[in-house]
C-alpha cells in the first residue's frame, strides 16, 4: 500500500513527450492507490485529503514568516493551546504525510492539479522528522518541484500542519527517538517530533521474507531483487530502463519494473542512514543512489532518484550515468508463506 504518483506523462532523455506504451516509465504503469476524484474536500477553513484522510489548513502559510524548527514545533503547540479551528490534535507532518501531497505530473507547486490550497509558498516546508544522517537537521520538501532533503534546524522554513489519524495507506517513517536543534537524543514526550507521534501504518514483524533471489517487503508488498544492483555499476536512466526491459525478458512471467519514486522511498527506514534501510535488511551490494521510473515534471530530462545513502529523494540528468537499478515486482501467487 501506497499512494500513487500522479505522473501521466512519459519523456525521453531530452524531456520530450513521448508515449508510454512498452517504455516502462511511470507514466505507463501508474502503479500504487489511484487519487479518488475528486481528491479534496474542502470543509470550511481545513481540507481533507480523500487519498489519505488526512486534514489540512486551507491556508499553507498560517505561521506568515519562516520559522526554525524549534518555533515550528512550538508554533503547533501554540495551535493545539488555542483549540485551533476547533482541534487539539495538530502536529508538524512528518516526512510521509508532508511528501503525500506531492504531485509528481505538476510544479510551482508540485500540487495535485485539483488542490483547494490558498498561499502555497513555492519554498522549503518543515516536517517533523529527524535526519538519522544529521540529527541536527530535518526532513523538508519544496513545494517548487517536490524535492525532499535535509536542513539544518536553524534554518527557516514554512510550516504546515496536519491532523488526524488518516487511513492507514501511510506507512510510519521508523523514527523512534527524538532530537533537540543541536541533534543531541532528547526525551521525546510532548516534543511532537515523529519520534513521540510515530504516525502511520506499524510496520509487520518480520519485516522482510527472504525467497529465491527475491525478497519480499511485507510493510509493502513489493518484492525486491535480492541483489540491489541490477547493472552492477552506475548506469543513465535510458539504460536503467533498458536493463529491466532485459530482465524482463529474461523471466517474462515476473513483472519486473523500474520502481516509481514513491515505491522508492518505501524502503526508507528514517531511523538509519548510510543506507537509510532497515537494520538487518536482507539486501546484498546496497549501493548509495537508485533510479526510479518517474520523470522530473520540473526538468523533464531529468528524472527522480532515491539516494539511499541518505534517504534523501532527488533528481539527476539521464543522460548521466549518475545511479544504480534496482528492480522491483509484485509477488507471484503462492510465492510467499509465513
């Protein structure tokens, strides 16, 4: 389980738009939960995201100025003192739940085409996440293009509340513990850090099923190729898609892709860094950056990536041999019992 895309559209290494049947672009397969329609619904000062349950501000600019995450989290606790718009429960998003708005088909902002939202600053957005590479920073996104990086907690970014339970189709980011601005471990109660909320979907224990050159991510349900380099070196993104054609091939009755962005970050464990996987993830030759199947709408001959050295999730140029491939299927029937 997780959200779809939004990407439509296909584009070749020059960004030109091509069409999608056979290339294996996102574009083509459109794989995760498809957005309902319409996909917001607008109750008076706030909005509920149909995709996820989630509820939002109307207005993405409450706070008016940036704030350094410290004020961020302070400026939601000052919300829930003053029963904002009737609600005690808001929190600062955390990674998962702030990236789940992006619309990878759309740019300034990355916003589905759709969306009710009213002052969407074009910038940085704090989420409540922790750097497990950096403690002293946290996740952001740009609502520019829908870039997701690190900054500094001592920076200033645009906040943007969140409340509500949502249904289940975000999975928690795996942070447990909880940091102060100078990323010393902090205790977590009443921090409203994704370390003390730890929303979204628990994750199954076992995690991961280890099959026949193959494993299974129940937390998911993909399944991942054992060995997460399919090119055993770096490759440009034509040839990462080539490389799963070739595989395909190979075992036609697998289904092998080049995952999407969003199947991507499902493996992000935001506990860890370096990589950024789970502890005791059952991959062998983890390498530090991925391609993913989605195309930057912001650059279109560029396409999205996983830096898993990270968690990080940004883009490179295909004509570049900048990223590895990793190759991702659903399970066959009966391929898996536990």
């Amino acid at each position: 389980m997780y959200p779809a895309t939004g990407q439509r559209s296909c584009h070749d290494t020059r960004g030109l738009r091509i069409p999608c049947p056979g290339n294996g672009q996102d574009g083509e397969f459109r794989r995760g939960v498809s957005w309902p329609s319409p996909r917001f619904d607008v109750v008076g000062d706030v909005v509920e995201d149909r995709l996820t349950g989630l509820v939002w501000p109307r207005n993405a600019l409450l706070a008016e100025f940036p704030l350094d995450w410290n004020e961020a989290l302070a400026f939601i606790r000052d919300l829930n003192r003053q029963a904002f718009y009737g609600q005690r429960d808001w929190r600062l998003p955390n990674r998962r739940e702030l990236r789940s708005l992006m619309s990878y088909q759309t740019r300034l902002p990355a916003l589905p085409e759709d969306h009710p939202f009213e002052n969407v600053f074009s910038g940085w957005y704090w989420s409540s996440t922790t750097a497990a590479l950096a403690p002293a920073h946290a996740w952001c996104v740009h609502m520019e293009g829908a870039r997701m990086f690190y900054g500094g907690k001592d920076q200033y970014y645009m906040v943007w509340p969140v409340r509500g339970e949502g249904n289940g189709l975000l999975a928690a980011t795996g942070q447990t513990v909880c940091h102060d601005a100078r990323g010393q471990v902090v205790a977590c109660r009443s921090t409203g850090q994704d370390g003390e909320l730890r929303m979204g979907r628990p994750w199954p224990s076992p995690r991961f099923v280890v099959g026949e050159e193959v494993v299974l991510d129940r937390l998911s349900g993909f399944c991942w190729s054992a060995v997460a380099s399919l090119t055993a070196r770096r490759v440009d993104w034509e040839e990462a898609l080539a490389a799963v054609r070739q595989l395909c091939e190979a075992q036609p009755a697998r289904g092998w892709r080049l995952p999407n962005i969003n199947e991507l970050e499902t493996l992000v464990d935001c506990s860890q860094a370096s990589p950024a996987l789970p502890e005791n993830a059952p991959f062998r030759e983890v390498q530090a950056g991925y391609w993913s199947s989605t195309t930057s709408m912001f650059e279109p001959d560029w396409a999205w990536a996983l830096y898993l050295d990270k968690g990080a999730l940004g883009v490179g140029q295909k004509s570049g041999r900048h990223f590895h491939v990793w190759a991702v299927r659903d399970p066959l029937e009966k391929e898996f019992s536990w």
